[in-house]
C-alpha cells in the first residue's frame, strides 16, 4: 500500500513543486512535510487534508490514486515549466483547490443519481476573415453552431451554459483572491467557477467572466489542461496567449459585431450614444462597448483614448445572469441542490450529506422538508468544539483529555485535563479555540514528563 509520504512525494514531483513552497500553501510545518516523506508519521489527517488541497483533489482521493495526473497538478507543472511556479501557485491557492474537489463532489453525486456523462460541443471553426482575431473568429463559430444568430443578445449566459450541461459554482472576493475573475475545469466533468466580483458597480462582470470560460471549455483544453484559471492581469507565460484569445471571444460573443454595426448605423461610433446603446443592448462594461466599436468601426487609438476618458451612464437588463444569495458559496447552490436529491433518492446518508455540504456536527442540514430529526444538529455547539479540542489533543499532547468547553465572546474556552482512566484527572489548563474549531491559544501546565505548551 502507498504511504501517504509516498502520495506527496507523487504529487510534488508531478508538480514539480519544492517541499517548501508545498508545506507553506498548505499550512504545515515544512520539517512535518520532509518527515512524511521519509516515512514518517507526522502528519494528522487535517494536515493530508489541507496538502490534498494544493492538488485540488479529496483527500480519500489522494490516500488511494494520488494527485499526479489531477488537473490542478498538471497545471502547476505547466506554470513551472513557464518560470512562474511561485506566483502562480499563490494565486490558485486561495480557492481553486477546493473549486476542483467541490466539481469531483458533484460528478460523484451525479453518477449515484443516473445523470448521464455531459459531453460539450466541437463548434466547427468558420472561415477567418485576413485580419480578424482568432477570438472573434470562436465566438462567430459558437453563435451560429448554437443558433444565436450574428447579431442576438444572450439575454442570459447562466442559461446557455447550463444548457450546455456546464456547471457553475458562485464565489466571492472571502474566498477565492480577488485577482482572480474564474477558473474552469472539463475533469471529472465540466463546471466553472465565477467570483463574483463588484456586483453592484460592474453587474457585468459574471456574464464576461461565463464567456471566458466557455472558451476555455470548448477550444483550450486540447492542451494537455484540463483545468486553466483567470487571473485579471494575465504574466504567466503560455497562458497569456490563451487568455488574450478568451477576452476578445467573450467580448465578440456577447457584443458580435453585426449586431453592433448594425445598432450604432446613422450614428457617430465614437459619441457616447454609440457606447450607451452597444453597453445597454449587449450588457456589457463601457471599455468592453468601447473596444468593440473601435473594433467595428476600425477607430484611432486616440480617438479610444479620448471615448474612455468620457463617463457614460447607462442601465442594461441583467435579471436573465442574477444570482441569489443562497447559491453563493463552494458548497452551496449546484452541491446543495444535489445533497438535496441524493438524500430524497436515499443515495446518501445524512452522515454523508453533512460531509459533503461542509457542515459543522453542531449546524442542522439546510432541508426544511426533512423531519426534524433528520435534520438536527447531531451535537450541541459546546460538545462539538470539546470533540474538535480531543481530536486536536489526541494529535499534539497524547494522554490529555477535554472535558468541558465555554463560549468566551467570539471563542471558546476548553478544559483541558490530565490522566482520568486509572489514574486521578488533575487539571492542566485549557485550550482556545475559534468558532470553527481552530486553535488560538493553548495554556496548559503540564507534569515533570512532558513540556509546558505555550501560546499557540
């Protein structure tokens, strides 16, 4: 059987990540990494968890095949052979991990309930014009392999993606880094993630990040990727050429060029009118109107220039792309609905279906129609941060007990003892702990045998 060292060791050389960049985005001491490597056993399984994490796969997933051919492993190694190992894995450390592993749940919970295996579309290529750019070239392929005709607005872009049988998982700038608009995988199947960023100022910005990804989903993935990201400022070597090709698809989907010559005819392409009607029509951003009427209309850059210095207000209908609060969130829309289907077709336990919806023992599945006691916290808040305490003491301090635990304003307090089978319990201090079962803090006064634990 393949030691979890092993497992690492796998996954890093696939990666072709260092020992220490892996254990700082994973949150562990590097000397904990290097001796799970040479066959020690110093990791706990929150520890697995979090490194199985980096790769973006579960970590029973990662006990039993490994993460050296998982599509977030791949595409480190990519960002490797590019020279930007570091900065890349920064970046896709804040979120994309768990992206990829919330996408393997769904793919899961599919096959239980008999969904068939989603297959994409190939939009056959249409002649390029000399001159016109590779992207506007895909998005006048996908409009008319689709039927949307060379001049129609996507009233919505959530509907032809799911359409598609895409599916799309909402986060915002708390848990993904807001340096990245989304990401996109066609491994276990295809899904796409959105951050949902500036909403209120830039209502625009999901359907252009749905686009970009779409174009990723359906042309880019032939290049040995099977997940790619999209940061905002794009300085990662061969990406960039994939991500300049994206921007301008998405752009030319949703503002095609017909449809704008067509709508700013009689008028001066480079009035505010002009960006006004292209932006309301097309629901999209003013540089975004702007770049396609100089593209259209075959503008000066200056005149470019001097349109994008100009602030021009309009209100375009967004109701087809709006997301609701409650679907915000890895595990919550697309998973939940699913955990949802999976406990009603008895597919999943609830045991199984807390685990994958991420919920704490002491938090009630989010299924009104379930009887009450099915869906109840399993245990009170305090008894589930004193088991989170045990767990946490089993690991560091062996032979230590938590016996009682108190909420201390936005923390608890957890006591802690020593001995209790066979032998008197004397008390020797406590832990602190956060609401989700964090360490904070360990004061704990302990005998000749072991040494005094300070603050964590």
């Amino acid at each position: 059987m393949t030691s979890v060292g092993e497992r690492i060791r796998e996954a890093r050389d696939a990666a072709k990540m260092s020992d220490e960049l892996l254990a700082k985005l994973a949150c562990v001491e590097l000397e904990a990494v290097r001796a799970a490597e040479a066959g020690g056993d110093a990791l706990s399984a929150a520890e697995v968890d979090r490194i199985a994490q980096v790769f973006g796969v579960r970590r029973r997933d990662f006990l039993r095949t490994g993460a050296a051919h998982a599509p977030l492993t791949l595409l480190l190694r990519s960002s490797h052979d590019d020279g930007v190992e570091a900065e890349v894995a920064r970046e896709l450390s804040s979120g994309l991990g768990e992206f990829l592993r919330v996408v393997s749940d769904v793919a899961e919970l599919e096959a239980a309930l008999g969904r068939p295996k989603v297959t994409l579309p190939r939009p056959p290529r249409l002649h390029r014009p000399r001159g016109e750019h590779a992207g506007e070239q895909l998005a006048r392929s996908v409009r008319a392999h689709l039927g949307l005709g060379d001049a129609k607005r996507i009233s919505s872009m959530r509907r032809l993606v799911d359409e598609l049988g895409v599916r799309v998982i909402w986060v915002t700038e708390a848990q993904l880094d807001r340096r990245i608009d989304g990401a996109s995988t066609l491994t276990p199947r295809p899904a796409i993630l959105v951050n949902l960023l500036d909403l209120e100022r830039f209502p625009w910005r999901a359907r252009m990040t749905l686009a970009h990804e779409l174009c990723h989903l359906l042309y880019d993935y032939k290049r040995a990727r099977p997940a790619l990201v999209s940061p905002q400022v794009v300085k990662w070597g061969s990406i960039a050429e994939i991500e300049e090709r994206a921007r301008a698809f998405s752009a030319c989907l949703l503002a095609p060029t017909t449809g704008v010559r067509a709508l700013v005819d009689g008028l001066d392409p480079a009035s505010d009118e002009a960006v006004r009607r292209v932006g309301e029509r097309f629901g999209v951003g003013q540089t975004v109107a702007i770049n396609r009427l100089q593209h259209t209309f075959r503008l000066s850059a200056e005149t470019r220039l001097q349109m994008q210095r100009r602030s021009v207000v309009y209100e375009a209908d967004f109701s087809g792309d709006l997301v609701e609060p409650h679907e915000v969130g890895f595990r919550n829309g697309v998973l939940e609905a699913l955990v949802r289907e999976a406990l009603r077709s008895k597919k999943v336990s609830v045991v199984n279906a807390r685990q994958l919806l991420g919920l704490r023992a002491s938090e009630p599945l989010p299924f009104e129609e379930l009887p009450l006691e099915r869906r109840a916290p399993v245990v009170a808040d305090g008894e589930d941060i004193r088991r989170k305490a045990e767990r946490l003491l089993h690991e560091k301090w062996p032979g230590l007990m938590a016996t009682h635990a108190e909420r201390r304003g936005n923390a608890w307090q957890v006591q802690v003892v020593e001995g209790g089978i066979g032998r008197r319990a004397v008390l020797c201090g406590h832990l602190v702990l956060s609401a989700s079962g964090e360490l904070l803090e360990s004061r704990l006064q302990l005998d000749s045998t072991r040494s005094d634990a300070s603050s964590a």
